[in-house]
C-alpha cells in the first residue's frame, strides 16, 4: 500500500500552492513590455514619458536623484562639441573650417576649463559662464549644427538655454520634471514600472 502522506497535502503545502496560484493567475493579465535598442535610442527617455503619463508627477525625491545627472550631461555635451569642433576643422577643413572656436582668449579659456572637468562637478555660476560663452560662439554653434556627423545627446539645447542653464547654476536647482525626462542616464540592469490603463495593467521594462 502507497503511503497516504503521497496522496493527502498538509496544511501548509495547500497553502503554499494556493499562493503560487494567485500569484499565476494574477501575472497571466498583466501585459508586459520590453523596451529594446541600441544606446542612445530614446528608451529611457520613452520609459519616463509613460511613467509621467501613467503614474502622475514624479517626486521631488525622485527629481533630486537626477540633478547630478543633469550636471554630467551639459559638461559632457559641452566638452564632447569642444572636442569636434577641434577634430572636424583640423582633420577635415575643407568640409568644416567654420567648426573651427575663436582665438578669443575668452572662449579659448572657457575651452580649457571645460575640458579638465571631471563628470562628477556640479554646474555652478563660474560653469554656467564657461557654457554660456562657448555656446554663443559661432564655432560651437556650426559644430552643434553639424552633429550628424557624431554622438551628442538630443538635449543639449534645451539644458544650453540661458534659462535652463541659469536655473541649473542655483544652488537651491531641484530638477523640474522636463530636466528629468531630458536627462539621460546610461541604464544598468533592468528598471520596471507598473501601469494602470483602462482596467489594463502593464509592465514596463527597460
């Protein structure tokens, strides 16, 4: 005769599958989306979108864990326009000589300044003024206009905006929710969000 401890389940056993049911069940209508592509794409940026939309205002907590990404994104993006403006005039003039920055001490200085910042400096008023004077040169500015020809983030203008940038330069700067989804951040390991959408409920991972 078969043990009837194979046939009949404890009492903690059934509960346990019961749970595991729930949760099975629960799972089977949620609609789950994978956000894929290459670096740089917009999936980032897509993913706050959605959760602006679907899970209301982002927190001034939240916001305030992406100001010293704001902070890399416009020294990064100033040095990388820096640094083409340089490579694309002198390797390639006949194409891109109005690339080439003024011999203005002024811009040649801010030049340097920028380009010995390390990603973790906070942009303050001395920064603030590096940028605003590098970015109104006519070098920087036919640069910027030829930036199909290399990697820049698509917000740059918007953080290089004399108000943005004085906003950004206050020491009290809490990011508003447009510094957010403009931001970028390089994405390591996977986020998730969970929306609701007319009795829908979706899974968002990036």
């Amino acid at each position: 005769m078969g043990n009837s401890c194979n046939r009949v389940k404890d009492p903690m056993t059934r509960k346990v599958n019961n749970d595991l049911n729930v949760i099975k069940a629960e799972e089977s209508v949620i609609k789950k989306l994978l956000l894929l592509g290459a670096g740089g794409s917009g999936k980032s940026t897509f993913f706050k979108q959605l959760k602006r939309i679907h899970a209301g205002q982002i927190s001034e907590k939240e916001r305030m864990g992406f100001r010293d990404i704001v902070y890399n994104n416009i020294i990064e993006g100033m040095q990388t326009l820096v640094e083409k403006s340089q490579e694309l005039s002198e390797d390639m003039p006949d194409m891109f000589s109005q690339c080439q920055m003024s011999s203005n001490e002024k811009v040649q200085e801010a030049a340097a300044n920028i380009e010995q910042l390390g990603y973790d400096v906070e942009v303050d008023d001395i920064v603030q003024k590096w940028i605003h004077i590098l970015w109104t040169d006519k070098g920087i500015q036919e640069t910027f206009e030829a930036r199909a020809n290399f990697q820049l983030q698509d917000s740059t203008a918007y953080f290089f905006a004399p108000d943005n940038l004085s906003r950004i330069a206050s020491p009290a700067y809490i990011p508003e929710e447009e510094d957010v989804i403009r931001a970028r951040m390089r994405t390591t390991g996977i986020v998730e969000q969970e929306f609701h959408y007319e009795n829908n409920k979706f899974r968002i991972f990036d």
